[in-house]
C-alpha cells in the first residue's frame, strides 16, 4: 500500500514542531497510543532533521513525514533520516521534480487553481490546500474540486476538532492535518497523557461511530414478531421496517425471523469512513471478514463484519 494511501486511511495528520528532538519519540508515541499513528515533523526547527531519525528507529510503524520542506537539500536529509512523505507548504517545480526523480512522495501546498495544473503537469493527483481556513477552506475546495475532479486535497491551517468532521465527509478530503492533538504547552511540559488523550478523542469524533441498531435473533419469524411487540410495548417505539429478514422496533432494533449471523444477533456500527474506521480497528488488532465487504458504486466500502463475535453479537461497520 502506498503511503498517500495509508494517509487516507489515517485520516487525520499530527501536524508537529519539535524543539528539542527527544521529545520527538515519546510524542509520537503518544499519538500512536491514542490512535493516531501518524506525524508530520516540520522543518521549522533545527532538531526536525534528529527528531524524523529517532522517530523512525524507534517506532518505524508510525506513518512519518516530513513537513515545511522548502529545499531539495531537506528533501534529502528527511528522507535519509526515515520520512515516508515530503510535505512542502507552496509548490516549488524544482523542489518537486527533484522528490519525484528520487521516488520519495511529495505533497506540495496548493492555493489556487493555477498551482494545482502545475501539480498536474508534474504527475501529482494529490496536494495540500494551505492554508486552508485563511483561503476559504472547504468552500474553496469544493469550488475548485468542480474543473479538477480527479484532484484529492490535504488541507491544513486552521482544521480543528469543530470542523474536522465536514472536512472529512466531502469526498475529494484525502485526510486532513491538524495541530491541535499536540499543543506546544504540552510538548514542553513533557505532557504525553495529555497529547495522547487529545488524540484518542481526535480518532473519535472523525470516525464518529455509533450504533446504528442490533439485530437480536429469533428461531422463527412467529417468536421474531411476537418479541419485536413486547420491546415495542416497552419502549414506547412503533413497529416498522417489516420485511422477509426482520422486524424493526423503532430505528434501533430489528428482530430477526430467521438465525442470522452471530450467536445471539448482531450490532450494527455506524461510521462516517469504513474503510478509515476498518484501517484504525485493525491498528488495534482487530480482524474483519473481508468477504462480507461491500462496496458503493465509487468504491468506497459501505459495509463489512468484523471475524470475531463479541459477546456472542457479530459486529459489523455500515457507512452511514
């Protein structure tokens, strides 16, 4: 899997200035605690360089990046350090070339529509929008989405956890960077709990999961209606959704007439990516049945059940 790709699937990029390079690993590893294996180490302190080094030795599985490259000269010294990624914040035809020739992934930051055909004229389909807020974020990309179709952003500047959500829910966002998961107050106090706390709540709310409804199984489809009337009775919730497979109790339980997957039922999880949501759940070590998936007419997935039961219910992520 390519490395743009693996950013798609993270989802959201720790945008980092690291002053003393020390800190860099324990940082890091703070946000791959929190769920967020991924950084982008910027270029704007002079420890950049060491940081992306210790990084890289002592937690090669975090997605590192390079960012605020400004010259060829520190493409190179990432990239021999142990970024996977070039991340520059304008469009330098030089600077890009010269990553492209050595095969090292570049994201250069585009502003306008005129910096994103000279991306196109250099091979790229994916660029940075930056800085994002301060152009007109997601209204500007949208606009300019229109002529440039097949053109997938990364905006950074101004993404936070209110907006982040929108950002992510439009389809050309391949991930966004951010900066708020790891404020510099907490970098020089050292606060790792913190940062990983900010970040386990960063995963949060841009997988937005919640339980869409649990199915609960039945041996026939007599026992099937006759429960779905009793939760029915009990809750307040009108009978509804009546088909071959199940009955639905309001919108959050559907009553199987036949023994459907999972011992007792199962539990459908909603999310706004599942591919995104599926590529985090696995960084925890969970396994999904790759047979179950399916996909929208785009491609993305929109459904797919987890390997294990838990507690008896097989769980699966539906987009919603």
């Amino acid at each position: 899997m390519d490395m743009l790709k693996q950013l798609s699937l993270a989802g959201l990029v720790p945008v980092i200035k690291v002053k003393n390079a020390a800190d860099a690993v324990p940082l890091c590893r703070a946000l791959k605690n929190g769920g967020l294996p991924v950084a982008e180490i910027t270029f704007r302190t002079d420890a950049a360089e060491e940081a992306i080094r210790l990084v890289h030795e002592a937690l090669p599985d975090v997605l590192l990046g390079a960012g605020t490259v400004l010259t060829c000269e520190q493409a190179d010294r990432a990239w021999n350090a142990g970024a996977g990624y070039i991340v520059a914040p304008g469009l330098n035809p030089t600077v890009v070339s010269h990553c492209l020739e050595k095969g090292y992934p570049v994201l250069p930051g585009c502003a306008n529509p005129s910096d994103i055909e000279a991306a196109l004229q250099l091979g790229l389909k994916t660029v940075k929008f930056f800085p994002s807020e301060a152009l007109g974020g997601l209204k500007m990309i949208k606009a300019m989405s229109a002529p440039y179709g097949d053109v997938k952003f990364v905006p950074t500047g101004g993404i936070n956890e209110k907006n982040l959500p929108e950002y992510l829910a439009f389809p050309k966002i391949a991930a966004c960077g951010g900066s708020w998961m790891v404020p510099e107050d907490a970098i020089a106090a050292q606060d790792w709990d913190r940062i990983e706390t900010l970040a386990r709540d960063a995963v949060k709310i841009m997988l937005g999961l919640d339980v869409v409804h649990i199915g609960i199984n039945s041996e026939n489809a007599e026992t099937a209606v006759n429960e779905a009337k009793k939760l029915s009775a009990l809750l307040g919730w009108p009978l509804n959704k009546d088909s071959a497979k199940g009955v639905f109790v309001g919108e959050r339980f559907e009553m199987m007439k036949t023994w459907f997957r999972g011992t007792h039922g199962h539990i459908a999880v909603g999310t706004a990516n599942v591919d995104r949501a599926k590529w985090h759940m696995e960084q925890r070590g969970f396994v999904f049945d790759e047979d179950t998936a399916t996909f929208t007419p785009d491609g993305r997935m929109k459904f797919i059940y987890l390997k294990d039961e838990i507690g008896g219910f097989a769980i699966h992520l539906v987009l919603k």
